[in-house]
C-alpha cells in the first residue's frame, strides 16, 4: 500500500452501507462527496520514474489528510485519484476546507535530484442525502471533478442540477451511442488536406487525412463536436484504429489497381490512445502487414506536443518502433505545450508543426513572428522539416517564405476535401460531397 489511505473497494463499501444503513431511513442529513484528480500527475511518472511518484504520493496523502474531520473519509480510488466522503456536512464547510486543500497544494514543493515537482488537484463536489442514489451521486461527483478540469484545473467545482457546464457533460455522453454507431455502420469518412512545400517542388505529395462524420441527415460533422466526448469515454484508440485501417486499406487498394500512391500521408493519433496498451500492439500488428514504403507512400503519424509530453515513455517507444517500420512522425501544436524545448530533443520526429496560434497573427505580432522564426531554427538545427499550420492568405504565406519554414498547411493552399485516390476507393469516402469544412 502506497499511500495508507482506503482503496476503491474500501470506499465503494462505505458509501454502499451509508445507503443501506436502515438506520438512516428518513433521515435528512445532507453529506458531501468530493473526486479530487491530480493534475497532469502522468508526466512525474513518466519523466521521473514510478517510484519518484509513488514518494511523491505518499506525501500528497500525508497534505490531504490535515484539516478533515476524524469522520471523513479519504480514499484513493485510482492511480491519481481520491475520494473523500464528509458525513454530515454543508457544501460551505466543505467548499471551505477543500479551498485550503488547494492552498495547501499551492504551496508544497516536492524536491528530487535538483528537480522541484508541483502539484496542483482538480476538485468535484457534489452535496447529497439519502433520497438520491448511490449511482447518481458518484456520476455527479465525477461530472463536477471533469467540470473543473475543463476549465483549468487548480480548482473546484461544486455540482448543480442546472449547471451548463456539466449539461455540457451530459451532452458528451450522448455522443457515445453515435459514435459506436458510426463506427459499426460505416458513418466515419476521410478528408484530406494538401501540405504545399514554400520552396521547391521535388518533395513528395503530403496531405493531412482527417476524420469526419456522417449525420442521419447526410451533413458533414466535424470532429470538434464528437471527438472530446471520444477521449473522455475511451473511444479514442477505437477512431484512430478505425482511420489507419481505412488509410491502409484505401492505399493498398490503390496500389494493387496499379495507380500512383507516392506521397506522405499524415495521420492524426490521439493522446488518449498513446498510453493504451492494446492500441500500441494493434497498430503494430496493422503496419507490419503493408509495406507501402518501397512505392514512396509513407504514412506519417502526427501527435500532439502536450500529448507526447503527457504520455512521453510511451510516445518514444511507438514512434521508435513505428519509424523502425518506415512510418514518419510529425509533432503537432508546436509551442503549445509545455516547456516545448526542454523535451524537443528527446522526440526522434521528421516534422515539426508549428501551432497556427502563432501563425494566423504572425503579421499584425513581431513576437509570434519571432517564436515562427525560433522554432523554424531549431527545427532546423534538429535536421526535422517545419510545417505552418493556419496559413490563411497569401502574406502569410510570402512571410513563411522569408523566414524559411519548408511547408505551408491551411485554408489559403485548400480546404479539407473528400479523401479519394481512385476508383477504387471505398464507396463511403468517395460518394461524399465536399461541405467545404
């Protein structure tokens, strides 16, 4: 036991006995349940190693229990998570001592090897009596924890049957059958996007493919609508399996019918499905099938800087074994993230995309510029090739010329089009008229 605190099992059989307690019935007292999620705690794991975490959660659980009552129950329910139950208790007296936790958090530096680790919480509350159920209560509970999180975490959030932001929760979860659905029926398509080398015009074709869905009324959905909901619910790894399938297969397909598939061919992987397990094997085991790369058709995997940093053990050894493979890498949002430089050098990429945040402002704000030009240069020095993403006119594109980044991706060289390479394409990709999204 790491941290000496109850485990899920311990918890769940106290709230079960608070619920069935025949003693309690009728009663009225009012409790309060509280999910309390590290923030971001995967990257000490992950950069530090599981024992540097495990110390630094057994001093976690040693702040959590100063200021609570006796009565309280304090749990740890998953890897970096925590239950605590306060019997009869107001939702002020509660919101009051767990403000002091976060304080508390604040102001504590956990040391190691010259490193000074800081930890902040994301707090879900939710205040109950016994006519409610114990089912209603923990979704509640976990709601206000994602609510809190959604919107910056360090903080809490106290739940309400008429808070927006978790009807907003409640509205991902619909999304859940649809996406299942769309899965299973065929109700996903691909668009692409064309990368435009700024200089030259001996590179290969590249093209970002990105996933769409298909609504009952035949419209275009975008992935911005379903996709939170995706990571949430752990559909993530199941849509990226579902895109590189579909990119192979189409590939293949072409290829075998004699038709021209050189280029690169850019495939977005999310954060969630890095640190799946199953994901890694699966992918592994549907890339050794196809070799496209002796008909210069290369797929290139694009992650996400804050997710290769968030999932870094696992991102280095996907992209060292998929690179082994023939497979490219680019990563994606660059200079979104966090401390973007210090973990540059780890990640064994061949492109770098520089986040169209400092790209589609990058004439009106000498400080964007600067950062486009910094991060072309480093990009430089790495031997990796730079892409702009939200290129948006063509001043835009004439600056990215002067300063020497090698592509240009966004709305001024093409919108996302339907992704067909030839007749042979299957049907629901290529029967798609473009929605210009």
């Amino acid at each position: 036991v790491i941290t000496g605190l109850n485990n899920r099992y311990a918890f769940e059989s106290k709230m079960q006995r608070l619920f069935l307690d025949d003693d309690r019935v009728g009663d009225t007292a009012e409790h309060v349940l509280c999910y309390i999620e590290l923030d971001q705690f995967k990257v000490v794991n992950d950069t530090f190693g599981h024992s540097v975490g495990d110390s630094l959660l057994r001093e976690l659980a040693d702040i959590f229990k100063q200021g609570f009552r006796k009565s309280d129950v304090l749990s740890r329910i998953g890897g970096d998570e925590f239950a605590l139950l306060m019997f009869d208790c107001s939702i002020g007296a509660a919101e009051n001592q767990l403000n002091l936790l976060l304080k508390r958090l604040r102001e504590f530096n956990f040391e190691f090897e010259g490193h000074v680790i800081n930890v902040t919480a994301s707090i879900g509350l939710v205040l109950f009596d016994l006519s409610t159920t114990m089912t209603d209560v923990l979704k509640q509970a976990d709601s206000a924890c994602y609510a809190a999180k959604e919107a910056g975490r360090d903080r809490l959030h106290v739940y309400y049957h008429d808070d927006e932001s978790i009807s907003q929760r409640t509205g991902e979860m619909s999304w859940v059958s649809r996406i299942q659905r769309a899965l299973s029926e065929k109700q996903f398509v691909l668009y692409s996007q064309e990368i435009v080398p700024i200089a030259g015009t001996d590179a290969l074709p590249h093209y970002e493919l990105l996933i769409r869905m298909l609504g009952d009324d035949g419209k275009i959905i975008p992935p911005g609508l379903f996709f939170p909901a995706a990571e949430h619910y752990n559909l993530a790894a199941a849509i990226d399996l579902w895109v590189v399938d579909h990119v192979l297969s189409n590939l293949c397909d072409a290829r075998d019918a004699g038709h021209d598939i050189k280029g690169i061919y850019g495939v977005n992987l999310s954060g969630h499905s890095l640190g799946d397990k199953r994901f890694y094997e699966s992918i592994i085991e549907r890339v050794s099938q196809h070799d496209l790369s002796e008909h210069d058709a290369y797929i290139c995997f694009e992650i996400t800087e804050t997710a290769a940093i968030l999932n870094m053990s696992a991102a280095l050894r996907l992209i060292n074994e998929l690179r082994s493979m023939g497979c490219l890498f680019a990563l994606d949002d660059f200079g979104s993230g966090l401390s973007s430089y210090a973990y540059l050098q780890q990640m064994p990429i061949d492109f770098l995309k520089i986040d169209g945040m400092f790209v589609k402002n990058c004439l009106d704000d000498p400080v964007k510029l600067e950062m486009i030009r910094s991060i072309n240069s480093v990009g430089h020095v790495m031997g990796v090739k730079t892409i702009a993403e939200f290129v948006e006119n063509e001043a835009i594109f004439d600056k990215l010329c002067e300063i020497d980044v090698d592509y240009a991706q966004g709305y001024w060289n093409g919108t996302p089009v339907p992704w067909v390479l030839a007749e042979v394409v299957a049907n629901d990709t290529a029967s798609i008229v473009s929605q210009g999204v």
